[in-house]
C-alpha cells in the first residue's frame, strides 16, 4: 500500500510540473500571437481597402513568397521579391523603392498570419518605403474572385 500511495504521489508531482511547463508554454505563445496581432493591426490592410487601391492603381503589389508559389498563381500585375531579399543588403528594398513611384507598396503571401508579408512591410517601412500586408494574403484574393497570373512573368 505505501509503496502504491508513493507511486501515486510521484505521478501526481510529475503531472504538476508537466502542468506548469504547459502553462507557462501556453503564455509564451498566447503573448506571441498576440505580438502578431499587434503587428497585423497596424501594418495590415483589409482586402477592401486594397481592392479600392490596387482598380485605381494606387498601389504597388508585391509576392513576398518563393518563386514556385509566385508562378504557381500571383495577384495580377504582382511584382516578385522573395521576403529574404528584403533583408539581404536592402536589395528588396531598392528594388521596391524604384518601382513604387509614389504608390503604396502592399505585400502579400499565404501565411495564415501573414509572417512573411508584415515581416516585408515592416523591412520596407524602417527603409523609408510606405508599405502595408495585405490581410488574408494570396488566399483572400482568389477566394474573393480577384484577378490572377500564372506562370514565369514576362521580362
């Protein structure tokens, strides 16, 4: 019996430490999304808002994902810069900068949070160029009917 009664009680020590490791995890990342959120709410940009810019043509599209994705289906008239080039020497950035002429440049990608396409926006803001993610990204657009390009783009 004593011998059941410490295995019990060494289980019971070993599932509250479980617990607090769990829960402490679950702060972490609960403090996480909520840094995105933050991220998304004050560089991201509604669909319909974009919409508006991008039929006025006031706005400068750029794919923030990897090449296959890009050619695989990209908003129409999207310009590519894959979002590591941002941070490469500001190539990105430059790149960016010399088409935007005056036009807000909005990114995007598939990312559920849309990582990439906040992470291109911000790199591009602290460069000197207006930028802003579009929420729900390369998904949102196609499920809303949004005009689309495939294949390698012409040169």
């Amino acid at each position: 019996m004593r011998r059941r009664k410490r295995s019990l009680m060494a289980a019971l020590g070993l599932a509250g430490v479980l617990g607090a490791g769990i829960w402490t995890l679950a702060g972490h990342l609960q403090a996480r999304v909520g840094e995105v959120r933050q991220h998304r709410d004050a560089q991201g940009m509604p669909l319909l808002e974009f919409q508006a810019l991008y039929e006025k043509g006031r706005a400068l599209v750029v794919d923030v994902r990897d090449r296959g994705s890009f050619e695989a289906g990209r908003i129409a008239g999207a310009m590519h810069v894959p979002v590591d080039d941002f941070e490469s020497a500001g190539s990105g950035a430059g790149q960016v900068r010399r088409r935007a002429q005056g036009r807000l440049v909005v990114t995007y990608c598939s990312c559920p949070t849309e990582a990439s396409s906040l992470r291109a926006a911000r790199l591009l803001s602290a460069a000197g160029v207006p930028a802003r993610a579009l929420i729900g990204g390369y998904p949102k657009w196609v499920e809303a009917g949004g005009r689309v390009e495939r294949g390698a783009p012409p040169h």
